[in-house]
C-alpha cells in the first residue's frame, strides 16, 4: 500500500481519529450488551446472539488496533502559526486489519442471520457454508484492489470482488425471501429489516472501496474511506446485531408461551 | 478546534484532573452495580437496567480517554520559583470525545427510562425512536459551534441545537405525565423523579456551553467547562441509572408479589 498523502489538516487527521474511536465505544459496548442478553433468550438462540457478540468482539479489537495504528502514523502538535499541525510519522498505517477483521466477521454474520431464522437443520447447514464461503471469497478478492494505486488494477479486483458479493446479496433478497415468508407473526418484520439492513450497510462498502478508484487521491480520499468503512462497519455489525437479538427476544418469547414449537 | 490557552495555573488544571478522575471512578463504579443488579430484577426490567450500565460503561471508556488526553496535553513541572507549573505541550485536547459519547449515550439513557416506564409495546418503540433521533440531533447540531471561537457561530448552532432540544424536554415533562400516573403505587413518584432529574441535569448542558458564548476565555473558561460537563455527565448517567434501578426494582418486587401483571 502507498504511504499516506503528506496534505492532512488537523481537522480531517481529527475526524478520522473520533470515527475510528466511536468504532471501539460503539462496537465494544454492544458485544457487553449481547452476552448479557443470553440468559434472556431460550437456548435455541443462544448460539446466535453469542456470535452477534463475537463479531462485535473481533470488530471492537481491530478498532482498538487501527486507531493505535493511525495515531502512530502521525505526529501531531502546535505550529508556529499557533494552529495544530499533522505531519506523516513514516510509521505505516495498516488498512490490512480491515480485511482481517471481515475475512473473520462478515461470514459469522450471515451465521448470525441464518441460526436466528431457524431454518431446517439442512437447509441451515447449506446456507451457512455457501453463503459464508462466498462473502469470505469477496473480501479476498477485494484485498489485492486495496493495496493497489493503479486504477485499471482497483477496477479488475472490485469486479472480481462483486462477483460473489451479487451472489450473497441475491440469495439475501431473493433466496431467503420464501423462507422469511415463514417465519412466526410478529417477527417476519424484524427478519426482513434484518435482511435488508445487511444489504444497504453492505452495499456502500463497494462504494467506499471505489472513492479510490474515481481518482479522488490524498488526505481528502483517505478520510472519506475511513469515516466510510467506519460507518458501514457499525451498522453492519452493531445495529444488525441489535436486529438478531430483537428477534432472538421474540421468538423466545413466543416459545416461552408455547406459541412456537421450541 | 482552537489550541488550549497558555494561561493556566496548577490549581486549575489539576481541578479538571480530578474531575475528569471523578468521571471514571463515578461511571465504572455505577456500570458493575447495575450489572451485578441484573439477576435482583424480574426479565421485564433486565434490558432496561443492562442498557443502564451500557451507558455507563461508555462514558466510562470517554473519561478514560478525556483524562489521557487532558493529561498528553500539558507538561506539568516544578518551575523555577519552586512552585508547581502547568504549560500546554502542543499535543491536541481532543473534546469531541464528550460529542461522540453523547451521540451513543444520550439516545440510550432516553430508552432506559421508557423500558423501565413499560408502556404498550407500540408506544415504546414510537416514543424510542422519536425521542432517540430527537436527542442524537441535538448532539449533532451542538458539535459544530463547540469547535467554533467565532461567538455568532456559537450561538448559531447552540439555537439550532435547542430546538429538538426543546422537544424533548417538553415530551419528557408534558407527554410523559399520563403515562407516568398510570404507573403502579409506590412507582409514580421515582418515575417522576427520574424524568425531572433528566430534565434538570439535561438543561446543564445549554448552560455549560454558552460559558464560551458569553465571551469567557482561557483557562478559565475550559475550566468550568469541563467540570461542568463532567458533574452534569455523571448526574445524568450515574445517578439517574440509580433512579432506573430503583423502579426496576420496585417493579420487580410487586410483580413478584403478585401486584402487578408480569
């Protein structure tokens, strides 16, 4: 990967450092508030609201790692103009923790949706391999793209990276549309808004990934990427997490009242 | 932001020092007992007390990083005279922390206080999601004149930010009042404590900020900022969480006794 641009202000430098610090207050407390969630909910969705909280987990650890990555990749203090001034330390910024961090959670989160739905046991075993493998694929595929700086190479990868990423996200809006459709009353809601929470936080990441590629360059680029990814990865994770346990919640309700068959 | 000014004695910085101690110690302390409180409450209140203690704990996480970044800010040494001086050391306070956790917490303390209230579940979402947007607006719009020395900008955004402000605080003393005397004997009057000790600690905050707005500057000035916020964070968080606990607690007993429908 290129060093970083030499242009930043201490404004951009700051507002990456505050994005980056809300990905570890707001990953870390949710995982705090999965696990303490667990003896509420029966057994049968206890495996997926402990996953929701591993993901926020691994997540809550690599933001403790990008932010003491990012603070290191500069030196920051008082110019003689009197105003803050950010220079580069030469110390690199790892972005690789990034795909690290999805090669590991975005799988477990299709796991999470799949186990909260109850499927078959069949059905539940197939879905998690295909869908879990395939979004493992997209997240290698798109890492070759990351560290390039040449256009035309970003491009290939990101179209690589799509190919398995239309796959999932079809199977997500189509493939569990009849599935869904079974579901107990009073949660198909949730499920859907689970569904489709995953495909809107999902689908700015290509976005992201691409501020690079349409030439925007510098400090300006960087910044958008990270407040962007920041974002997404607070949606994907936490509030899609909030998603699993609303439903978790529900349906042991339900059974608790012997309205779904435990 | 504006560098911090040159002009600060020791007793000054060390005033904010230990406020900013205060604020972990408060918080942290607050955060275990209302976890270890969990299995005391019947399965109604958990949510509302587990949530109680995720504000806590991020505020928690923020003052630890206030009080690193208070410190990284200053050298702090014996001067020439013998007695204790205190000059800025060119490293940023990074204030926005305060921003980013009000963003997560005062959503959530909004939420405690209606899953506590166990009003019919339609009401409670409708009421979580309007007064949780209402309040995270608030922050929002406060942010961008807290970075401002220009005072007309200041004030801008401090009015932008009163209006949903306002709202809020009318919904709590006005729309909640009927759902409040329907609360269970023995409960209505630490409900009504609860929704005016947010009132009174919320509206601390306005005050806080204007103490820039009216032309104080200076160490001065931060100083009674900062510990302004802080006595106001810990009101809010901490002792308000103890009033939660308190009706969940009530609650808990007169389900139990079986004066209340479970």
């Amino acid at each position: 990967m290129a060093p970083l641009a030499q242009d930043w202000t201490y404004a951009e430098w700051s507002a990456v450092y505050n994005a980056l610090s809300f990905g570890i207050a707001g990953m870390g407390s949710a995982t705090i508030f999965f696990w303490l969630q667990l003896p509420n909910v029966t057994k049968n969705y206890r495996t997926a609201l402990t996953i929701t909280g591993i993901v926020t987990l691994i997540a809550t650890y690599h933001y403790f790692r990008i932010f003491n990555s990012w603070v290191a990749a500069f030196n920051v203090g008082l110019g003689v103009n009197g105003a803050y001034e950010v220079t580069v330390s030469g110390t690199p910024f790892n972005d690789a923790y990034r795909y690290v961090d999805w090669l590991l959670t975005v799988p477990l989160l299709l796991v999470e949706l799949i186990l909260v739905m109850k499927l078959p046991a069949k059905e539940t075993v197939c879905l998690a391999w295909t869908l879990g493998i395939a979004s493992a694929v997209t997240v290698a595929l798109g890492y070759p793209g990351e560290i390039q700086d040449d256009l035309s190479v970003r491009w290939f990868w990101w179209a690589c990276a799509m190919v398995p990423f239309v796959y999932v996200v079809g199977t997500l809006v189509v493939g569990l549309g009849a599935a869904t459709a079974k579901q107990p009353e009073g949660v198909v809601d949730l499920v859907s808004a689970a569904r489709y929470l995953t495909v809107v936080s999902w689908l700015t990441y290509p976005f992201v990934y691409i501020v690079k590629n349409i030439g925007l360059a510098g400090s300006t680029a960087t910044m958008y990427e990270q407040i962007g990814y920041s974002a997404a990865d607070v949606t994907a994770k936490a509030v899609f997490g909030v998603l699993i346990w609303a439903i978790a919640n529900a349906k042991s309700r339900l059974e608790e009242e012997g309205k779904l068959r435990a």
